[in-house]
C-alpha cells in the first residue's frame, strides 16, 4: 500500500489564481496542485548550485587569464562558474585586463 501525504495549507491568497488555473486546465485543485510542484520540481533538477570561493584578486585574475588561455572565448558567467568566484568580481577583472590591452 502506498503511503499518502497530505498537507494542510492556507491557500486564501491563491484561490483566485488557482480557481482560474483549473477552470483554464479543466483539472481539479489537486491536480493543478500537483502539476504546479512537478513543473518546479522539473526546472530545479536543471540547476546546480555553485559554491562561490573567497579568493584574492590577484589570484582570480591569475586563474582568469589561465581559463582564457584554454578557453579561446567564454562568457562571464561562464568563467566565474566554472572558476567558482564572483561574477561581479570577474566582471571588474575582464574589463581591467581589457583596459589593459591583455585581452579582447
């Protein structure tokens, strides 16, 4: 026999927009319930979680320009994920080294 979960919650700010989702849906409150979780559930699987570093600018600077090395071209994003540092920080180096001439 599965086991059944049920969890009381206060939905009165929500009624309106849940009774328009399921009149919309043709789907029941549950149903709509329901999906509304399997729709987050599905957009969080793709996402991964970062665990920023507290390094000095002088060594993200250094690891940068070792990235851009390997890595004819990358975004942002792209380097301060996989270096793990701090956008606004990689952000504030690309555009001194840009300054600077050492990279495009």
């Amino acid at each position: 026999m599965q086991q059944r979960y049920v969890y009381p919650i206060d939905l009165t700010e929500m009624n309106k927009k849940l009774e328009l989702i399921c009149n919309k849906s043709g789907k029941s409150k549950a149903e709509s319930i329901r999906d509304a979780i399997n729709f987050y559930y599905n957009n969080l699987m793709g996402l991964k979680v970062i665990e920023l570093r507290d390094i000095p600018k002088k060594q993200a600077e250094k690891e940068i320009l070792n990235y851009l090395k390997k890595n004819e071209k990358a975004f942002t994003s792209e380097i301060a994920d996989n270096l793990r540092i701090d956008v606004v920080l990689v952000n504030e180096i690309l555009t001194e080294l840009a300054e600077k001439g050492m990279i495009e």
